[in-house]
C-alpha cells in the first residue's frame, strides 16, 4: 500500500513539472505589465502609476491608473481603466486628491472609482 501511494504521489508531482515546464514553454496564462509612469502622493503613502497589461493576441489593451499602499502588505486600487492606448496624465493635487486627465471617450471607461485609499480620484476628461 505504501509503494502504490508512494508512486501516486510521484505521477502527481512529474505532471505538475510537467505541466509548469509547457506553461512556460507555451506562455500559456501569461501577461506582461509595462508601467509608464509612477509618482507618490506628497505624503509618500500612496504610490499612483499608470499602465499597461498585455495578455496576448486573444485579448486587447487597456490603460489603467492602479494606486498602491502600504509598506509591508501592500494593498491595490484600481482607479481608472480604460479601453485601448489613450493618452492619460495623473497630477497629485495634495496628499488626498489625485487628478488624473485622460483622452478617451466616454464609452471607453471600463471602470472609475471616486475614491481610492481615502483619496479622492478626481476625473477630467480631455
């Protein structure tokens, strides 16, 4: 009884290597995130950046403002996303409010939050 367990355990470990080992070959499952810009709020507890995720030839873009805090768990707010490669400008106006200006239209927004972390998000469409 214990070889055949023992044996069970070891098929189930070589297709687990094995299935990593094509994951990676394949690329299966992978996205790759470009970050075009990344400032802290004044107060240096937030850090806001804009970017970019591209997820392969099945799927499109899509712009997006994520806000992030914390030192050792950090946490993350998704504050805009948007369809597609628009231009987008964040400024932090002071340490609770982060103006973030973007040249998409209006049916391009997948998601707005108003505020994020306790900061106010302000949107302006350019």
């Amino acid at each position: 009884m214990q070889g055949l367990l023992l044996a069970l355990g070891a098929i189930v470990c070589f297709a687990g290597a094995g299935l990593l080992w094509l994951d990676s070959i394949l690329g299966v499952g992978t996205c790759e995130t470009s970050i075009f810009s990344s400032n802290h709020s004044p107060d240096g507890t937030v850090a806001a950046r804009i970017q970019m995720t591209d997820c392969g030839a099945t799927t499109g873009y899509s712009r997006v403002v994520m806000l992030e805090s914390g030192r050792f768990w950090k946490s993350e707010c998704r504050a805009l996303a948007l369809d597609g490669e628009p231009n987008v400008i964040m400024e932090w106006l002071s340490d609770d409010v982060l103006k973030i200006v973007h040249f998409a239209a209006k049916a391009d927004i997948i998601g707005a939050e108003n505020v994020c972390f306790g900061r106010k998000i302000e949107l302006v469409q350019g």
